[in-house]
C-alpha cells in the first residue's frame, strides 16, 4: 500500500541480456526479419569493432592508434560507444539509436556487429511474434523501438491504474 492505494506487486523478475536474445538463431540463419535488420559498416568501423573485447568492452579498451579523434580528450564523450551488452548484465535502455554503435552500448555481446532490430525489440521486452511494420526505414524501425515504453512496463503501469480505479470507481 501505499498513501491507501493498492500498488501492483514488483515482479522481481530478473532478466538478462543472455536470456532476453541468447537463444536466437545466427542472423545468417534467421527466416525472421526483423533479426535480419541491422545495419551495414564500412570495413573501417567493422574493424574497429573486431577490435573492441566481447562480453562488455568498448571504446575504452580500444588500442590507442584506433582511437577515434574526437575520443581523444579526457572527459569527452560517452564511455558506453561502441560498447558491447554484457550476456549477464540487463541490458542498457534501447534508445531510438540502438541500430549505431555510436549512439550507445549497442553492439552484441560476442559478434562484431550491431544488435538486430528483433534483439533490439526482445531487450525491450517486446513479445518474440510482435510483428513491425516492414515498409519502413532502418532508423524509423528503431525510434519506434527507442520510444516505445516497454511492454513489461506498461502492463504493471496499467495494473497500478486498474487498482486505482477499481478502489475509487469501484
């Protein structure tokens, strides 16, 4: 309770990046296609994303000849760039961004690519059959993601509101 209301209760569900996309199909393999949208680097940023260690580096553990110019002064920029997910960590908020591994920690734990629009779309809780529009750009697919609530979220949201409700209303 609280202030006499009736919250709903915490989940205490704990899910990490391993068990929100860890079982899915390689994206040479997938028939889904969202999993298989994602975005094309220049053989520059691929190598430079080899170069990044798996399971949660990034730019920070770069070598220093492969550290971008403008990373080059201290206390510029974001430290999570070009970072990885972490597989049992939760993962980072998927921001509108998540299809760029320079707008965040948005790369994939172990494959040196950028995490799907599905991975992107399962790390927000989205349901694995939720089907996106597919006539639309890569970077519209992923600010429907990025500002989206999570559906876990809204679901206890809206429990906290029907008990609300079903208290005042009746």
């Amino acid at each position: 309770m609280l202030g006499g209301l009736k919250i709903a209760p915490a989940t205490k569900e704990k899910v990490t990046v391993r068990d929100a996309i860890g079982y899915l199909e390689p994206v040479a393999l997938a028939n889904d296609l969202m999993h298989k949208t994602t975005v094309q680097h220049s053989e520059r940023i691929k190598k430079l994303i080899a170069l990044i260690p798996k399971n949660g580096g990034s730019r920070a553990n770069l070598p220093d000849d492969h550290i971008l110019n403008c990373h080059r002064k201290k206390g510029v920029g974001f430290r999570d760039i070009y970072g990885r997910l972490k597989w049992d960590h939760f993962s980072n908020t998927i921001t509108g961004g998540c299809l760029n591994p320079s707008k965040g920690r948005f790369l994939h734990p172990e494959e040196n690519r950028v995490i799907t629009a599905r991975e992107a779309a399962l790390l927000q809780t989205f349901p694995a059959n939720y089907k996106f529009p597919n006539t639309i750009t890569k970077s519209s697919l992923a600010s429907l993601r990025g500002n989206a609530l999570p559906p876990k979220f809204s679901f206890i949201q809206c429990l906290n509101i029907k008990n609300h409700l079903d208290r005042y209303i009746g």
